[in-house]
C-alpha cells in the first residue's frame, strides 16, 4: 500500500528557513541544496512503509502517534492516518534545538 505524503504549512516553513540558513546565513547555497534534497527524499520514501521509523519517545506526542526520522543533523517529524492512507509532515527541525518547546509550539499536535 502506498501512502499520500503532505506537508503541514509549519513543515514547509521549517524546510525554506532550513535552505535559508544555508545558503544565506553560512553563504552555502550547493550545500543548502543538496541538503533540502536529502530532506525530501527521505520524506518522499515515507510513502512506502512509513511506520518503519520509530515513535518519538517524549510524551504527550509518543501516544498521539508521533514519528521521527533523522536526516543528517535534522529531525523529520510526522504522523500517519491508515484511514485516509497519509503521512503529514509534521515539523523539519535541527536536532540541537529544543525539541519539546517547537512541538508544544506546533499546531495540530
């Protein structure tokens, strides 16, 4: 079975800033590239077998169904509907960031 894969209007924001950073901010652009693309790839192959990854371990988001996939130094949150057969990209976030204050943060979660 093959999952629809959507992002959240947070998830998309995070990825631009995440490009953003890059290539304005360390003046990286290739590097900035290549890194969204390694983002969306990896959020791309969610379609087959997303529950594959682990749940985040932290709660409340650990018993709502929250997943997470690394991406180098990065962290892709998501969460899957079997019923309509999608996985929302939740938030894009830097590991080293406060990771519960962004989620408490987040909407819809």
């Amino acid at each position: 079975m093959s999952f629809r894969v959507v992002y959240s209007g947070a998830a998309k924001d995070d990825l631009r800033r995440i490009y953003e950073y890059i290539a304005y901010e360390l003046s990286e652009p290739l590097i900035a590239s290549n890194q969204a693309k390694r983002i969306m790839e990896t959020v791309r192959s969610l379609q087959e077998m997303p529950s594959r990854f682990r749940f985040y371990e932290s709660e409340p988001w650990k018993s709502r169904g929250l997943h997470v996939v690394p991406v180098n130094n990065y962290l892709v949150f998501y969460m899957i509907d079997d019923g309509t057969s999608t996985v929302k990209i939740v938030r894009i976030m830097y590991g080293g960031r406060d990771i519960k204050t962004q989620l408490e943060e987040s909407d819809g979660l």
